[in-house]
C-alpha cells in the first residue's frame, strides 16, 4: 500500500513573518511575556512560531504584514 507522505518537518518549521510600522521607523515591542522585537527601518519581523507577537501584531493599526 502506498502511503503518500508530506515533509512536516518543512509544513512545521517557523518562518519569520515581515510587518510594516506605518507610525515608527525604529522603536522597541514589549510583549506580556516579557520578549522584545525591534523595529528597524520601519519593519519588524518575527518567527510564525511566536503567537504572542503575531496576535498582537496583526490587530495593531500602526502594524501592516508584508507579503511574503
């Protein structure tokens, strides 16, 4: 029997996530949980994997997500 399979490894791996800061071109991010991200250029990337940032990201006004 075939069984198909699909790498997960590379389905599961985090990738960093580019957002665009329409208010700042460099500032510092303070998660609750204490992590910090820098905005640099007026971007801010972060890793696929971090929840966190990525909710608080994407309901920001100021933050826009780049194409990837």
């Amino acid at each position: 029997m075939a069984n198909p399979t699909t790498p997960k490894a590379e389905a599961e791996s985090p990738r960093p996530i580019a957002y665009q800061d329409t208010a700042f071109t460099s500032r510092t991010l303070i998660m609750r949980s204490g992590r910090q991200h820098a905005v640099v250029a007026g971007q801010v990337s972060v890793s696929s994997a971090d929840a966190e940032a990525l909710a608080f990201l994407d309901k920001a006004p100021a933050f826009q997500r780049l194409p990837e």
